[in-house]
C-alpha cells in the first residue's frame, strides 16, 4: 500500500509538471512560472488521499473475503457447508471432464451415529461440541487437497481428487477409527462416539449428484448392518469394495 501511495504521488507529480509546463496555445513545452509548486502541492495533497484511498480499498477487499468464507462456510465445525462443497466437487469433476483425462477419486458420506443420543442425554452444547471434534478428527486425516463439508444435522462428507480405489478404503478407515479413537467429555462426562461411511469410487466421468445417492446408498447399508463401519463400492459396476467393522 505505501508503495502504491508513493507511485500515485510521482504520477501526480509528473502530470503537474506537464500540465504547467505544455503549452497547448503554442505546442510547445517549457518551464511552468512556478515549478516549484508542481512537487510541492502534489506532496501535500497526493500521499494523505491515495493512503486513504488504498487503505478503504484494502478494507473493502478483506470484507468482500470474509463475507465469501461465511458464505460458503459452516458456522459451527468450519467445514464448507453444503452448498459449496457441492459447487466444489461439480466444478473439479467438469474441469476433469472437459480436458478429457483418467479421473480417479471418491466421495465418501458419513453420519454420526446414534447422535440423538448425544443431545438428548447431554443437551444440545454438547452435540454442538461433538460435532466440532468429529470435523476436526476427520480434517486431520485427509491431504489438503481433500474437500470436506457438513452436509446437515451431523452428516458429513468428504471428496477425495485423484486417489486410486485401493487407497479409498484406508482413507475410509482410517476417519472411522479417528474419530472412534477421540476422547469426548462433556461437563466431566465422557460419552463414546462413532461414524458410518459410505462411499463411492470412479474412474470415469461423473456429477456429484450421481456419486452422492450412490454413497448415501452405501451410508445406508453401513448403518443398517450395525454401524460404525465403512461400506464402499465402485460407480461403474456398483460392486462392493469392503465392508470393515
């Protein structure tokens, strides 16, 4: 910002000079009556206003970043909420479509098990404060390029670009047992926590619409044989990959 101060003032500088210096009567330049004035008065007024007009344009630019972070982000655990996620993984899986090239990676679903249980015998701070530790537990064990946002309610999901089949499964895993693993204590009561997962893997062009009702199908057979599991499969041939406990 005070270099661009320092620039507007030199710019306004020169357009002095050249305004008092150039004849347009006679098309001719020489030496203004008072080229003194032509640094001076630039000095005095250009610095205060371009500072203040930069550092207004600063502030704009840092609240028109904040407000697109509220926007696209979930208040409570800082995950992207469900209309960014969305947008996201739409917008990477078309980018991959158009350039025409192998496009491996997973969408994984998961639910909060038994979370009503969590509200109802510990109060709604509690469920509140469990849901910020399964996001930070589920955050923890992805890439950075990894997306993860809360679909609603205690529902999350996570987009893994460019990750081979085989690996899904780890990943998958490996968030279920981190978060299996995490200590929660409310008030001085500890109360265990766990997640089922769906997934679905591709190896082809897709939307997100498609691999989210393919992996809210498999969240539904996670839960359905006893929760705390993972359940992927593949979006070509809708096979099972793993089923893990």
């Amino acid at each position: 910002m005070i270099l661009l101060t320092i620039a507007g003032t030199l710019c306004c500088v020169v357009l002095a000079f050249t305004i008092d210096s150039y004849s347009f009567k006679e098309g001719v330049w020489r030496l203004g009556t008072s080229p003194e004035n032509d640094v001076i008065i630039p000095l005095l007024i250009a610095p205060p206003f371009f500072f203040y007009l930069l550092s207004k344009l600063r502030q704009l630019a840092i609240a028109h970043k904040q407000l697109t972070v509220i926007a696209s982000t979930d208040g409570l655990t800082s995950c992207f909420n469900r209309a960014a996620f969305t947008t996201l993984v739409d917008a990477y899986l078309e980018r991959v479509n158009q350039q025409e090239r192998r496009c491996d990676g997973a969408l994984l679903v998961m639910d909060v098990d038994h979370f009503k249980n969590v509200n109802d015998n510990f109060g709604h701070d509690a469920g509140d404060e469990a849901l910020k530790l399964i996001a930070q537990s589920i955050r923890s064990t992805l890439r950075e390029v990894d997306l993860v946002g809360r679909m609603g309610g205690e529902e999350f999901s996570v987009f893994l670009p460019g990750i081979a089949s085989d690996r899904v499964v780890v990943v998958a895993e490996r968030i279920r047992e981190t978060v299996k693993a995490a200590e929660f204590c409310f008030e001085g009561v500890s109360c265990d926590l766990s997640i089922s997962i769906g997934g679905a893997t591709f190896v082809q062009r897709t939307s997100f619409s498609e691999l989210y009702k393919l992996a809210d199908k498999q969240l539904y057979d996670a839960k359905r044989k006893g929760r705390n599991r993972v359940e992927l499969c593949q979006l070509a041939s809708s096979a099972p990959l793993s089923a893990a406990h």
